[in-house]
C-alpha cells in the first residue's frame, strides 16, 4: 500500500491509491531514493521532509518496507489550501501554464524532467541576453527541447558535436529540436551556465522567431487513468521494488541521489514513472520515449525496463568489484603474511637482508681464490662491499654497485688451467684434426717445449693468414684442445665500437665490460686460448678505432697489466694465447701487426686435397647423411676429378659442400630404391597369403612396372638425362639374399626386421669419373692450359689469386706496320702497376731486340696489342714483366718459346729480376697446367726450397737474377729441341 501522510495536513487518496508519508525521521531503504540524481539542489533556508514509498511485505508481518524521499515541502494544491512557494521557485505571475510562447533552448545530452535541476551552458551571446531579460521581467520561463542526432552519427554525442550544437542557429535548430520537451524555470545565470528546473510537458507547435529561436507550445498533460487499476498499481510497485534493489547495490546511485523536487506536492503515478527515468543510466532516446509518453500506464512500463537494465547493470557491477576485491586482498593478505615471515626469521637469525645476504654471496664467491687474488683488487672489492651496506636497495647506485662486485667476484683471480707439456700426444691431436699446416703445427709444438724448459708458459701473439676454407679458425679449437686450454672465440670483422674491447663507463646505464673480461668470465681460467677472429675486417667509426684498442690487448709487454673501463682494475693476460686470423695481411694496420707473429697459410695442393677429402671430409659428410660405409663408394679418380675441375680453391670448404652434396644425393637415392623394394615385398605376401585374398592383389610384375614408372618420373623431376634405370647414371651393384615374407606394416617395424632377418637388399652406390655430373653438375673450371704448343707472341706467366695461385697467358700481335708507327695497346682489365710494367717491358725489348739485331726495326715501326686473358678478371702487379717482355721478343723475333715453360718476376729497365710473392701458389698452379720447367727469381730460392717436396718433385725450376738469363732459356733451348 502506497501512503500520503503530511506532518501539517493528511490525506488519503483511496486506500489502494499510492500516497506519500511525510515523516521526520527513518531509516527505511528508500533513505537512499531521495538521493538519487544530483540535478536537484537544497536550498538550507527550506524545511526538510521525507516523502516514504510503502508497500506490502511479502513476509507477512504487517511492517511495510519503507521507501524514502527527501522532499522540501509544499503543501498539495488538491486540498485547496494555499500553496507555499519554495525558494527553488521564483513566483511569477502569470502562472506556468499561461507561457504559450517561450525560447527553446537545445539539450544535447538528455533530456530534463519535471522535477529535477539540470545545468546548461549558453554559448549564443543572444539566447543568453533573452534569458536574463526575461528573468528580469519576471518571466523566468523557457522551453528545454532534446536535440537530434545528426544523420549520420553516433548516439552518443562527442566533443565535436557539442561544439557543433552552439553554432545551430534559426530554422536549421527548430528541424533538429524534439517536438515534445520540458517548461523550465531558469532558476540562476552565472556567466554562461543557466540552472533550469523541469515544471511540465511541451510540444512545439510552430516558430516564432529564429534568433533568439523562439515557438509557440501547447502544454501537455497525462492521459486520464484510473488509481484504482490493479495493473498500473501492479507495475508502480515493482518500479519501487527495483528502485529499492538498485539503491542497495548501486553505491553510484547512493551518491548521487539528491532532492527529487522540492515543488512537487502530490507524488503519484506519472511523477513515479518520471522519477524512475532521470535517474536511470538510459540513452537520450530512450529517456525521450518516456518523456513523450502521455499513457501513465505505458510509460510505468518504459520506466520499469530502464530501472530493471539499471539492476542487471548494478549487479555485473557488484560482481566485478567483488572479484577484484577478493584478488586485491588476497595479495595484500600473502605480502603480509611475507613480511611477517621475513620478519620472524630475522628475528630467529634464520634469514639476513637482501643486503647482507649479497655481501656473504660476494664474500663466499672470493674465498677460494683470496690467496690468487691481487691486492688492488681485494682492496677494491671491500671498498664497494662496505659501500653496498651503506646504499638503500631502491637506489640506482645500489643495482651498478651490485653489478660491479658481481664481475669483480666471478673473474679468475690466478685460477690457471694444468697445461699440456706433452709434445707427442699435442702432436696426434694436431694431426687428428688437420692434415697438412707443417707450420702451424710446428709452431705450436715450439711454444709447448718452450713452456716444458722453462715451466710455465707465456702468452703469445700468433697470426695465422691464408685464403678462405684452409682452416684457420678450425686449427684453434685443435690448438686449444692440445694445449689442454678453455676456448673462447670471438669475430672482430666490422667491428666499430671500442667499448667492445675496453668495456663501457659503470656510469653509462646497461654497461658491461669489454669481451676479455666477458671470455675469462666464461671459461673461468685465466690462460685460455682466445680466437680473434677476421682481424683485417676490423671496421671504424665514431666510436673509436678498435684496431687502435687492440694494441693494448695484444702488446705482450702490456697485457699484463690490462685496464677495462668497467671494470677500471688491471688484469693479468700475460698468460692468453691469443690466436689471430685474417684473409689479407696487408688490410692489418702496420702498429698491430708489428705485434703478431704472422705464419701464412698458402693453401692446399692436389695431393693434401685429396687426403683431406678421403680422411676428414667424405667421413663427416657420410656420418651427417646417415650413409652407411658399406652403401657408397667414392672412387679416387672421381675425388680427383671434383678437386681439379670444381674446387680449385685453395681451401677445402667448397670441396666439403660438393661432397656433402653427392652424399645428399646418394641418402635420396638409397631411400627411394628401399621404398621400392618395400612396395615389391609388400606384394608378395599379399599372394602368399590365400587367407587375404579379399584384400586388394597387386601383381608383383605390376610393382615392378609401378617401382619403375616412379623411377623414371622421379628422375625425370630432378632433370635427370636418362630416361630408363638401365641407363642410370648411378651403378648398383645388388646382392639379393634369401627372400622371406613380411607382415609388419609399420615403415620403421619392417626396416628393423628386414635388417635383423639379412632379408634387405643390399645396395652399394659407386661414384666414378662417368658419373660425376649427375651429382655434382657440369664442370666448373676447365683446363687452363689453352695451347698444347704456345704460339709466337704467347707466353705463360703465373699469378697469385685469393683462391691461391693460377697461369695466364699474355699475349702480343702486330697490328699493322709503317715508319714510326711504334706504339703500344693494352687490354685485359690491367691495373696501374701492370701497365706501367707493360710500358717497361716495351722499353726493354727494344734495347733488347737492338743488342740482338740491331738491324731489325721491328718496334720502331710496329703498333703493338698486348692482351691479358680473361678481360672479365680485373688483373694487377709488377710480377708479370718478365713474362711481358718475352712475348713481345717472341714476336718480334718470330720464335716461340718452349710449350712446358712458365715464368714470372719483376723487372727494371735495366734487366734486372726482382723478387715477387706467392712462390707455393704460383707452384702448385704450374703443377695443375702441367708445366714443368719454371723460372723464378734468384731471390725466391729460400721460398722455393722451404715448399714440401711433394710440390717440388717433377718440377725443373730456374732462378734468374737478369733478363739475358730467361732470354737464352725461352729460345735458346727451344732451337736446340728442334
């Protein structure tokens, strides 16, 4: 039951009418209702009832639930009784109801109520001096219209749209007004902000004036309904019921909720519906179906859903705060529950500060090696132990304290590996890795069998140059295992940073020491053998110079005594082997250089080629495939073939990838020749066995036509130049054992029973010269040798390559004759040097030709082209003079020189032969063409004679100190063979 009760006056309606109680005090549920919307303001000077909902409990017990709004009373005009006005109110005469002509003012948010303040801000400077105006007049009347949406948009107006809503103007604003809105009272104007106060339903009948936009309207009232219908009743409790719940789960609404208008005197059914709706979270358009509605009844029921999607709203939100809650505590519980803990353990002596505790941590790291330890830097270490305990844990300065005691700590103070002082076991380690690199591993002996005299061992700086894939930076780990030393390898190719080799400042943030200290770190031994690795690929830039960093790091008279910017304490690496690489020795900065002990690497010859190839690389390369020894041979004429004609380098990583690639193709070849034979045997016990005979047959001859149908498609796939088995480029030699059915249909079951039954077959794969090119492709290189018998004018030199060493032929025509026409041309991608040896060797031909036959004008009166081959390979150096110079005498004196013969030096204008480089690779490539008779410069012989005798035998070498020497054995002995 809804009751009226007032303190000054009583009245009931019906008694089934809802009514109003208005009492001083209560602590009923609906307290909170009276405090929903924060539109309404009190006024203090106001007397303060509350106005209480009552309905039936459902308990039976004759208390009513009670739900309260606060009200600032006026005394209900239905009695007849003089009303009183608030002071919400201005008095104004006329009447409310007798406004028909009003400014509209545009709401773009929501929608105002009867009964509730709503704030408003009035850009217009017109609109707002009518509004003033008309308070001034005692007409503080205008009529608030929602807004439209703009066609378009979104429900929910933006920033941008309420900008736009101010500069609306005249009859575009009249067409986006709502038809139905509220008489407002302007209750206050404080600059551009206006207080309005819902008193009654409007609706727009036509424009009177566009700016300040003025209508004309009809006020509105509710459609009449009876209080008596148990339907209306009906649903206006259960909006009390719902409102009641949503105030007790919803503490925004508790905050919210004020006055629910102090001017209004009879609180029935329609204020109830208008009620329910202002206060609701509902869209703009929604809170305007409610205010549009005139039926009571239909508009209770709008109400009614608004405050029941407020309710499911209210408790997904006690649900989620209650989640959260529950989270948020139980973290706090275990914190404290932690903190009690560490707490109680201090106090017990069971558990130390985090600081204290990283003090013993440093301190027990020390302790075995305390002894070792220099004295710097114990002095040091307890320095920034004393200040870590000094340091708050939050502070920045603490974590780079840390930081630093944790390197000083963990660095190998004296801590010294056992060497190996056994040059015999160093030996057959050395050779168990490396075939061939007599140097390196002679010099690695002397350093063993000097530490062995001496009893203890130096540091070195060892330099070890030679072109790529001689196994340069793989003799390290072999040193290193020899040496019984920890290995650490670093690159320092394009290396540009110098903190990378002395460390960053500790004062920069994310600092670490340079790579020394990082590799005593990691092998935890102060005598390791370090690999710096492309040492001639050393880049520079704003940095700093590295290479300029590692004269330090590699003067053995100062890196005893080795300073680290992080870690600003000398260290001892005196006792590091540092072992160097690099491709060209002449890219390493001279002052760095001065500092190494360089052993240059020349490559390999045919011969270590193929040991290496046989012992090393074929047997990797089988393991890696899982080719079983007894499935393959690799003849020597096919392993000879593969060195000479696709990997004429002078290391042995192409010749690895070429024989990797043949063992591919051998493991491919394997498989699907036993996937065939699977098929096959498959088949057979398919008509073994009659008890299967409903299973699907196939014919073992259909097998074999569909294993060689497969075969045949399969190489056709792989571009394979024959087309039937017999004609296969792989010999199979087949040896079939006894056959025996098998039922197993697993793939991996079948292959462990046919190899534990013999029942497989097995296949042998041989790789010769014939086949060579169906593995490894067609031929890379070519013979080099171009002439059996060297026409006139053509000469064989030899050259030094990166690759190692190759001939070249230089050669020289006529291209036409006249008095003093004598020149010279040069083609073949010549460099500088080479030109300028070619303009040499025509200058000294000339005096030479003149000596000979001074009658001959042959280059007086000759132009001359003198062409290097190939003209695609850029060619440079003054090795080639001699060669130049007997091309152009065989020419002129029209005799060729010898077919077997090759040559090369440096020469002056005098005649004289000067020393060149590349001696072994310049040998090893006349070996290759088959030459066998060689001039080499006097001043080569020690090279030559320091070259294994493998190289040397078969060889008939002539060293030469004048030109008049190569000219009597070029010619000379060319007539006397004739």
């Amino acid at each position: 039951m809804l009751k009226l009760l007032s303190s000054s006056s009583s009245h009931c309606l019906t008694p089934a009418t809802p009514s109003l109680r208005v009492k001083p005090d209560s602590n009923s549920v609906f307290h909170a209702l009276g405090r929903l919307t924060g539109l309404t303001r009190r006024s203090p000077t106001n007397s303060l009832f509350k106005a209480c909902f009552c309905s039936d409990s459902s308990d039976g017990s004759g208390s009513q639930p009670v739900v309260e709004i606060e009200i600032k009373g006026a005394e209900s005009e239905s009695n007849g009784s003089d009303s009183k006005a608030s002071s919400a109110i201005v008095p104004t005469n006329p009447r409310p109801e007798d406004y028909l002509t009003v400014l509209a003012l545009p709401l773009p948010h929501r929608p105002l109520f009867p009964g509730f303040y709503m704030p408003i801000y009035v850009k217009d400077p017109k609109l707002l001096a009518a509004l003033q105006e008309s308070r001034k007049r005692q007409a503080p009347y205008a009529g608030a219209f929602l807004l439209k949406n703009e066609p378009g948009t979104e429900a929910s107006p933006s920033s941008e749209t309420e900008k736009s809503v101010y500069d609306i103007k005249g009859k575009e604003l009249f067409n986006r007004l709502h038809e139905v809105g509220t008489l407002a009272q302007i209750s206050s104007i404080q600059g551009d902000q206006v207080i309005l106060i819902g008193h009654r339903r409007l609706r727009i009948t036509e424009m009177v004036s566009e700016d300040p936009l003025t209508v004309k309207v009809d006020h509105l009232k509710e459609k009449h309904y009876d209080k008596d219908d148990d339907v209306i009743k009906a649903t206006s409790f259960e909006v009390i019921s719902t409102l009641r719940d949503v105030l007790k789960t919803s503490s925004l609404w508790r905050d919210h909720v004020q006055t629910y208008s102090q001017h209004i005197g009879d609180f029935n059914f329609p204020r109830l519906a208008d009620f329910g709706a202002a206060i609701s979270g509902a869209n703009k358009l929604q809170c305007q179906r409610v205010l549009e509605e005139l039926d009571v009844h239909k508009r209770l029921q709008l109400t009614l859903e608004l405050v029941k999607k407020e309710m499911e709203i209210s408790k997904i939100q006690e649900s989620i705060a209650k989640a959260i809650e529950e989270k948020i505590s139980g973290e706090q519980r275990r914190y404290l529950l932690n903190e009690q803990l560490k707490a109680i353990k201090k106090e017990l002596g069971l558990e130390t500060d985090d600081k204290t505790a990283l003090s013993a941590k440093f301190r027990e790291r020390l302790e075995p090696n305390r002894e070792k330890c220099p004295p710097h830097v114990l002095q040091v270490i307890e320095e920034e132990l004393t200040k870590l305990q000094l340091l708050e844990a939050s502070s920045s300065e603490f974590n780079v304290t840390r930081n630093y005691l944790d390197w000083l700590t963990v660095l190998p103070w004296g801590n010294y590996s056992d060497e190996n002082f056994d040059v015999i076991r160093a030996q057959t380690i050395l050779d168990e890795d490396h075939f061939g690199l007599t140097d390196v591993k002679e010099r690695i002996l002397e350093f063993i069998a000097v530490g062995k005299l001496r009893g203890t061992s130096q540091g070195k700086i060892i330099c070890l140059s030679g072109p790529p894939g001689v196994g340069k930076t793989s003799i390290g780990r072999s040193i290193a295992r020899a040496l019984n030393r920890k290995f650490f390898r670093f690159s320092v190719g394009g290396l540009s940073d110098v903190a990378e080799i002395k460390g960053h400042r500790r004062t920069y943030i994310g600092a670490m020491p340079g790579k020394m200290v990082q590799c005593l770190k990691n092998v935890g031994t102060a005598n390791p053998l370090v690999l710096i690795d492309e040492i001639d690929k050393l880049g520079r830039g704003h940095s700093g110079d590295p290479a300029s960093a590692l004269l330090e790091l590699l003067d053995p008279e100062q890196n005893a005594n080795f300073l680290d910017h992080y870690l600003d304490v000398p260290i001892d690496l005196s006792k590091v082997l540092f072992v160097c690489t690099a491709n060209v020795v002449d890219n390493i900065p001279n002052p760095l250089l001065d500092r190494m002990e360089v052993i240059a690497i020349a490559g390999y010859i045919t011969d270590e080629k193929m040991h290496i190839a046989r012992d090393y690389l074929e047997k990797t390369a089988r393991e890696a495939c899982g080719v079983k020894p007894e499935q393959v041979e690799v003849t020597d004429a096919a392993l000879l073939g593969l060195i000479e004609n696709y990997c004429r380098e002078a290391g042995v990583r192409n010749l690895q990838k070429h024989i990797e690639k043949i063992y591919r193709k051998i493991a491919l070849r394997l498989v699907r020749e036993g996937s065939s034979n699977e098929s096959v045997i498959s088949g057979e016990v398919v008509q073994l066995q009659p008890a299967e005979a409903k299973a699907e047959v196939v014919d073992e001859s259909d097998q074999h036509a569909a294993a060689n149908k497969t075969g045949v498609e399969v190489e056709s796939v792989g571009n394979r130049s024959h087309e039937h088995t017999s004609e296969t480029s792989v010999q199979v030699d087949t040896v079939q054992t006894n056959d025996q059915p098998k039922d197993s249909k697993d793939t991996t079951d079948t292959e462990k029973l046919q190899e534990s039954e013999a029942t497989k077959a097995v296949e042998k794969v041989l790789v010769d010269t014939s086949n060579l090119a169906d593995f490894v492709g067609k031929p890379v290189f070519h013979a080099e040798r171009i002439y059996d018998q060297t026409p006139v004018g053509v000469v064989m030199g030899l050259a030094w390559t990166a690759m190692g060493g190759s001939t070249l032929y230089i050669e020289t025509t006529q291209v036409e004759q006249g008095e003093g026409k004598g020149a010279l041309q040069l083609t073949g991608q010549l460099g500088d040097v080479m030109k300028e040896s070619a303009q040499i060797a025509h200058t000294l031909s000339r005096a030479i030709l003149l000596e000979k036959e001074p009658d001959n004008p042959f280059f007086a009166n000759s132009k001359l082209h003198l062409h290097v081959p190939s003209g695609a390979t850029p060619k440079d150096g003054p090795s080639a003079g001699c060669t130049m110079i007997t091309s152009m005498l065989s020419l002129a004196m029209k005799k060729p020189v010898r077919k077997d013969l090759a040559m090369t030096g440096e020469v002056t204008l005098t005649g004289r032969i000067l020393p060149i480089g590349g001696v072994k690779e310049k040998t090893i490539a006349a070996r290759r063409s088959e030459v066998k008779t060689i001039i080499f410069p006097s001043a080569n012989r020690r090279d030559y004679d320091e070259l294994a005798p493998n190289v040397r035998e078969g060889l008939d070498v002539h060293f030469v100190d004048d030109y008049s020497q190569i000219l009597n054995l070029a010619f000379e002995d060319n007539n006397t063979g004739n």
